[in-house]
C-alpha cells in the first residue's frame, strides 16, 4: 500500500546499506525518491545525485539536481550518511574525531539547513536523522562517533522548537546493530557478545530500520516530533 501523502524526499548515503534501504522503501511507499551518493552513481533503478555532505557547495547543488529530477523541493530529508573511525580515545587522531564530527553530525546539518529552505516554504516537511544506539548507550572506542550521533538528538530537538510550528517534524532513527557493511567487519567473538546483551538476541534488518523511516515519512506521524525511535532489538532501553 502506498502513503497518501507523496514526499520528494531525498536520502544521504542512499547509495547503500540502511539508506538504499530505506531509499526502496519510500520509493515502493509512493514517495519521489533521489538518493544522494559520493560517487553519483544510481542504485537499484533509483535516481542519484553526487553528495559529499561534509561540503556545503555538494550539499546545495545535491539538494538543486535533486529538485530537477523529481520537478519539485525537497519535502523530506534523511539525513542517514555516516562513518565510523573506531579508537581507543587515548590513541584516536584530530582527524578521526574531525571526520567523524563533520560527516554524522555536521553534515547532517548541513542538509537539514538546505532542505528546510523550501520547507518552510511549504509549510510542511519530515526530517529524519540517522542515529545510534551508541549515541546515548555509549560505547568503547568510539567517543568521536557516539557524540556524533548523540548530537543529532540535540539537532532534532532544537529544529523542533524552531519549526515545529511550521508543520515540519524533525526525527530521530536510533538503530542498534544492523546487518550492513559497517558491522560486517566486526571480528566474529565480537559478535557473539553483541548478540549475548540484544534482548531480541540477534542483529537487526535494513528493512526494520526503514519501516521505521517510512512511518516517521507518513501522515500516521503528523504529531511526532523531537522524538528517537529505536531499532535495536532492545538494546538502549530507557537510554
Ligand atoms: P554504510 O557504511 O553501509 O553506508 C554509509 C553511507 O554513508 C554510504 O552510502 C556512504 O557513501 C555514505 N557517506 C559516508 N560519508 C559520506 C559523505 N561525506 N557524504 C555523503 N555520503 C557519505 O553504513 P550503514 O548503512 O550501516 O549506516 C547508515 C547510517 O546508519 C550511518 O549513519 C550509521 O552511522 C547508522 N547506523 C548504522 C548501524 C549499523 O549497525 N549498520 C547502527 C546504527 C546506526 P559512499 O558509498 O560514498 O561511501
């Protein structure tokens, strides 16, 4: 069934992972889907345009391509591009914590600024951020990135008070461990500690995160705001 209310929307880092996932589910939900990758290069008979959200010139001619493609603004953004530069704080770099900051969360800024340009326009808009459950769960080795990502928390609410007014909502995605290239790596006993601590005792799909997307996209979430939805199996409770 698709959503009454179609949102040209477009989707950082859609290119692959959770946001190619999330790029095919509003595109089957009725939502005029671009996705925004580095290379430029299009996934899954999906439109694309080249995005490097830690440049603002490449977030504003991104969101301009974007707008031709689909023959109107932006009304949805999923800010989901992200990196992680794991260390140990003692030993991680000024460029590690540098890269992390300026992709996960500047850069999400980035783009919410540009879109809410033709949202506030509107009057209406759904912004949704791509954060962890290490945000706010906390996590060894990777202080550059859950500050990143709990920063996003402090991003959603602040846009709340300023245009909450304006009928545009902005969301926070919370996902615990998910099945993608990012946790592949993660050596195997790893893993199995991982999945010991998850009530729901396994990692996460990129379709569960992006039903969550798609709700958040949806006339059901009108009066959602300034929230973080998790998906992760249990693993952040009360965090
Ligand atoms: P992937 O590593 O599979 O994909 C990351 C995406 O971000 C890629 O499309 C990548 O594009 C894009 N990206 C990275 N840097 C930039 C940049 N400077 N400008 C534009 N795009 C960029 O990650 P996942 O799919 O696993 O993760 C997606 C999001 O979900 C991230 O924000 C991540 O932090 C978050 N997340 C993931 C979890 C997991 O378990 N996998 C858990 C919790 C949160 P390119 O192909 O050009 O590199």
């Amino acid at each position: 069934m698709t959503d009454p209310t179609p949102r040209p929307v477009l989707v950082t880092g859609g290119n692959r992972g959770i946001g190619l996932a999330i790029a095919s589910t509003l595109r089957d939900a009725g939502h005029p889907v671009v996705v925004g990758s580095r290379s430029g290069e299009a996934p899954d008979g999906l439109p694309a345009v080249a995005l490097d959200v830690t440049d603002t010139a490449s977030v504003d001619a991104a969101f301009t391509e974007a707008e031709k493609i689909v023959g109107a603004p932006m009304g949805a953004l999923v800010a989901n591009a992200g990196i992680t530069k794991d260390q140990l704080l003692m030993r991680m770099s000024d460029a590690d914590i540098d890269s992390v900051l300026d992709t996960n969360l500047v850069g999400a800024i980035r783009c919410a600024r540009r879109a809410t340009k033709s949202m506030l326009r509107a009057k209406s808009g759904r912004i949704v951020l791509m954060s962890s459950v290490v945000g706010l769960y906390g996590s060894p080795g990777q202080v550059n990135y859950a500050a990143s990502k709990a920063g996003l928390v402090g991003v959603a609410r602040s846009l709340t008070r300023e245009l909450g007014g304006r009928r545009i909502t902005t969301n926070v995605v919370a996902p615990g461990y998910i099945d993608t290239a990012m946790t592949e790596d993660l050596p195997e006993d790893l893993k199995t500690t991982y999945r010991g601590i998850i009530p729901a005792g396994r990692f996460g799909e990129v379709s569960e995160v992006a039903a969550a997307v798609r709700f958040l996209l949806s006339d059901d979430a009108s009066y959602v705001s300034g929230a973080v939805i998790p998906v992760d199996g249990g693993l952040g409770m009360g965090h």
